[in-house]
C-alpha cells in the first residue's frame, strides 16, 4: 500500500470516552503532521513531527494528544473531548519539515456527542 | 487574524471556461506558495507551486500567478473541466523561519457540464 492511510475513516465518540487516530505513510518521509479542518475554517496545525520529535505545537489543548512511535506512524490520542472538536482530522507526510509538498491522508471524520 | 485568505468560498464556472481562484495574504515574509486540491472523502493532494522569485508558474491547463506587490496570487484553470470540482486550498510558507505552510480556508469550484 502506498501514500498515507488514516483510521478509522469515521469515528463517533461521547466526550468521556478515550479513542485515538491513527497515520501510517509508506512514502519513505521523515516528517508528519496532525491537521484539524473545521467547517469554514482554515486547515489549522495542530502538531508537527520531524525525524520522531516534536518540533512543533500549536497550543493545542491537551486533551489531544499525539504520539509517533517512528517515522512512520503518528497517533492522535483523544480523551474528554468536547463537542467543538467535532471535525475532519488530516495527517499529512512530507519528507523534511523544508520547503517540500506535503502528502495528506484522507482523514479521520470524528464526531462528539 | 487569517494570514492566508480565500474570500469567496464558491465559485460555479461553465465546463470549457477559464476558472479563476484568488487567495491573499497578509505575511510579507511569505515567499512560497502553494494550491492544493481537495475531493470529498479525501485528503488535500497537492497542485502547483510558485516561489516568490517568479511571477508565474503553468502546468498544463493549472497556472499560478503572483503578485508579490499586492500580497495576491490566482489560480487560473483552462479550460475547465467537470472534473475539476473540488475545493482549492491556497497555502504560504516563509523560507525564513518555519517552512510548514499556512492555508486558506478553501474555495469550492464547481464546473457544469
């Protein structure tokens, strides 16, 4: 399988439960990125991973959480989250955090109930 | 404040007309600038490029220009397919200081048959 896989595709959730998302990117790339895309908003960064390390967090609060085990995964670990995070969630591979073309995953739809 | 604006969130062309997709941005540091398109259920994929040492960039029927003095670039698509519907995402980054790209908040483009 190529390019950058997201699961689950859709997620529902209640705000006590704990659920993560998960990234795979078979592209050989060395850097990864949570994105969060709301309804009429801009694409808005939430965590950038370069080479396993965070280099990157745009004060996101924490009930997200992320995790990259190595340069090929990256999860998003959510517990008690909050209606207003209903969104699509978006990771994306690029292979250094430079100047190159970021490829995204079709992205994790997530709801809050 | 949005650094990267894409004022008009719609735009309906005739197929065989030219498409004209305009993005703004406020951050003088901006010098390289991206579109990505985006189907339903899918990720952004990336288009096209333009750095800012150039005025245009054509590929195929996609061409970018920028106008660096007005803080303004379009993206210019001829002639217009019904494939093209999508949603155009305007990006920037600044080679000085952190590449990761600031989007806009998207324009649909629908192209009729």
């Amino acid at each position: 399988e190529t390019g950058v896989t997201q699961t689950p595709r859709h997620l529902v959730m209640g705000m006590t439960n704990k659920k993560s998302l998960k990234c795979e990117q078979h592209l050989g790339h060395n850097a990864m990125y949570w994105y969060k895309q709301s309804a009429k908003k801009p694409l808005e960064l939430m965590f950038v991973y370069s080479l396993e390390e965070r280099v990157e967090n745009n004060s996101v609060p924490s009930r997200f959480s992320p995790e990259c085990p190595n340069s090929s995964h990256l999860f998003l670990h959510l517990h008690t989250l909050q209606p207003e995070d209903s969104a699509l969630y978006l990771c994306a591979s690029s292979l250094g955090t430079g100047q190159e073309t970021q490829y995204f995953g079709p992205g994790t739809r997530l709801l809050v109930l | 404040d949005q650094q990267v604006k894409q004022n008009s969130p719609s735009l309906s062309v005739q197929e065989g007309r030219i498409s004209i997709l305009n993005c703004d941005y406020t951050n003088s540091m901006f010098d390289y600038f991206l579109w990505y398109k985006k189907y339903p259920a899918e990720g952004p994929t990336f288009l096209i490029s333009i750095s800012s040492i150039k005025d245009k960039n054509e590929d195929g029927r996609f061409t970018v220009f920028l106008n660096k003095s007005a803080k303004h670039l379009s993206l210019h698509i001829v002639p217009s397919q019904p494939g093209d519907s999508a949603v155009y995402f305007c990006a920037a980054s600044a080679t000085r200081g952190s590449y990761i790209p600031t989007f806009g908040r998207g324009t649909s483009l629908i192209v009729h048959p």
